[in-house]
C-alpha cells in the first residue's frame, strides 16, 4: 500500500481544478493587460476568479490581490504595509511558531530598523492574546499572527487578537494558508486587514495565491514594474492559476462541514491508534482548538528523520516538519516554542489528511508506525532510549 499523509505540505490538484485551468490555458490565452478581444476575454476569466475568491472570503472583489503564493502574500503584507508607514520609529508584533515566510520578513524588517516582538505560545502551542495585548505600544504599526499552525495544527484566537490591535491603532495580518479548505474562513467576521492564501493547499495549482487587503489598509508595493493588481503586484497575470484557486476555493467550501467532520474522525482513529499501539508518545497540540486534518506526535527514543525514512519505505508519505525546512539540521522552531527539548522535538513527525485518505490507510500507517518505532527503538543507541 502507498498513502499520502503529507497534505499541509501540499496537495494534489482536483480533476475539476485541472479541467478549468486547461480551458484558459488553450482558449482565453491572452494577456489580461492587452484591450484587443483574446486580452479582454482573459480578463474576464480573472475578475471572475476574483469575485469567486472574494466572495468565498466574505470580501469584496476589489479587496484581492492575486500573488505567487502563501510566501509572497505574506512579504507584500507585512513588508508593503510597514515600509509604507510614515511613523519614524516602527514596531511589529508576530508570534514564535509563524512560518518562516513571516519570520524571515520580519527578520528583515529587522534589519531595516524595525523592532519586532516575536511572543511565545503556551504548551499547546496556542498564543494567547493577553501576551499580544501587553506587547502592544504606540510605535505598533502591524500584528501577525497566523490563523492554523502548519505544524501542530493548533487555531489561533486571530478574532480575539484583532480586535485587542484594532483597538490600539495597529494593522493585523493574519496567514491563513493552513485554514482555508479546512475551517470556515469570514475575513469580516475574523477582524484582520490583511490574509493570505495559497492554492496548493487547497486541492490547487502550486505558484499561485492571494492577498486579501481590506479597502483602506495602506499597502505599498515590494516588486517594480506594471501596474497590475491596482499597482500592489506588478507583472503578467497568472489567469490560468487565478482561475486554479478560485475553483479549488469553491469546491473545498462547498464540501467544508462534510469533510471536517470525515477528517476529524480519521484524525481521532489515528491517535487513539497510535496511543493504544505504542508506548511512550506525546501528541503535540492535545487539548487544544486544532484543525481536523493534522496530527504532530513525538515518539521517545525515535529520531524523525529516521522514522519518516522508514514509513516512506513502507510506503507512506508523512512530514518531520514544515516542508520549507527539510534537510534542516535544526530542530523545528514551532516544537523548540512549545518546550519540547532538542530530542524531543527531532523524534516528532507530522501526519496530515485530505481526500486521499480513508480509514483503512489510517489503520495502516498505525501498524507501520508501530513497527517502525519498536525497531527503530531497538536500534537507538542507550542514552537515546530513555
């Protein structure tokens, strides 16, 4: 048996996103920019994608900016909004366990001269908002905070968040990449000015994503060129991709409640799996608000890496960790945030479903973790074991 667990790293493009982006791709070709009629028949096919996205967000149209991907969307949020502030002495406030496209923009806003206050989840590897709120000062021009973590799949009280930074006179921009497709997303209702998201998470081509900017928010642009996307994101248009995530939102909103409730109980078949079958196991995020698809477990004694060899040679795809940072000799920043020890945090793996899996692959890769753990364990030199 071969089983795909790895869906927070990415997902495989839906039959029906493939046959809509084939049709732009052989017929509405033209550049959206162009005014002769192939270049305006692409430019419908795009604003159509727009109002698709928006309004499966709860925006409107006006309020997207179509992107590359979860990364850019979230370097033209932070950086477009904070280079543009006018106020001489600057301050950002973001969390320990974002992804590393917001810490790294962060970093260099560093650089610039900014102050950024990165604060620290509980145990469950959920911020509180209190942390946030006495973070808070005058120079304050941005708080980003992201809505699921990639890694423990924890749900982070982004509305909560919000409101407290609204109230002190700062911009919020949340990453949304891991909770669109997975939870109900109002942008509206969440509070935040600035959201990202991605279409490979969602069942949609990879290369392509989106920016929500509420009306108002004054995002300066980061690249120099054209004037697209109401001079935010210069460049050609990717109407083919544009029209990939606005059909791949649609179909996971469509589905959302059913397929929660189906990946919740896979997800809880998993771990009570797992739990019953191997000794000597943490999952990570426990009693915490989590998205239904992910599950982050620390197996004593295991090395990660090793673990995630071994299942592969069983024929299952899992993750040690964000997908960016494989390879990474580092233990992952989100487990080293939650207290885990440098151990610790190398002996965890990450299993994430989606429409691939059912309850037989479930089972299995509980009985090939079992296997693959008590080997591993034998092989483990003593002072690993303990």
């Amino acid at each position: 048996m071969r089983a795909y667990f790895d869906h927070n790293a990415t997902t495989p493009v839906a039959s029906e996103v493939l046959e809509a982006m084939r049709a732009v791709f052989l017929e509405d070709f033209g550049n959206a920019s162009s005014v002769h009629a192939y270049g305006q028949a692409a430019r419908r096919r795009l604003e159509q994608a727009r109002r698709e996205v928006a309004l499966q967000l709860g925006v409107a149209p006006g309020e997207i900016v179509f992107t590359s991907g979860g990364t850019e969307a979230d370097n033209l949020a932070i950086l477009g909004l904070v280079r543009n502030d006018p106020r001489p002495r600057k301050h950002v406030i973001t969390t320990a366990i974002e992804h590393p496209a917001v810490l790294e923009a962060c970093a260099q806003l560093e650089r610039e001269g900014v102050e950024v206050t990165r604060v620290p989840p509980d145990s469950r590897g959920v911020v509180d908002p209190d942390a946030v709120r006495r973070a808070l000062r005058a120079q304050t021009v941005l708080v980003s905070v992201m809505h699921v973590n990639n890694e423990l799949g924890t749900i982070q009280p982004v509305a909560e968040i919000a409101r407290l930074a609204r109230e002190a006179g700062a911009w919020v921009h949340s990453d949304g990449v891991q909770a669109v497709g997975k939870l109900r997303v109002n942008l509206r209702e969440l509070g935040v000015d600035l959201y990202s998201i991605s279409a490979h998470k969602i069942y949609g081509p990879k290369g392509v994503g989106a920016l929500y900017v509420r009306q108002g928010v004054p995002v300066g642009r980061i690249q120099f060129g054209g004037h697209q996307e109401r001079d935010r994101r210069p460049g050609t248009e990717n109407v083919p991709g544009a029209v990939g995530l606005a059909t791949a939102l649609s179909l996971v909103g469509r589905d959302l409640d059913r397929e929660s409730w189906r990946l919740t109980r896979l997800r809880e078949r998993f771990e009570e799996g797992v739990l019953a079958r191997i000794p000597e196991v943490v999952i990570n995020g426990a009693g915490a608000p989590r998205c239904p698809n992910t599950s982050n477990l620390t197996f004593r004694g295991v090395d990660g890496e090793a673990l995630l060899i071994a299942l592969d040679l069983a024929g299952f795809a899992v993750s040690s960790g964000a997908a960016c940072s494989s390879g990474a000799s580092e233990p992952s920043h989100v487990l080293s945030a939650i207290g885990l020890g440098r151990r610790e945090a190398r002996g965890s793996v990450r299993v994430s479903m989606g429409r691939l899996n059912d309850e037989r692959q479930v089972d299995a890769l509980v009985e090939a973790l079992a296997e693959a753990v008590t080997r591993l364990r034998a092989l483990a030199p003593a002072e690993e074991r303990v």
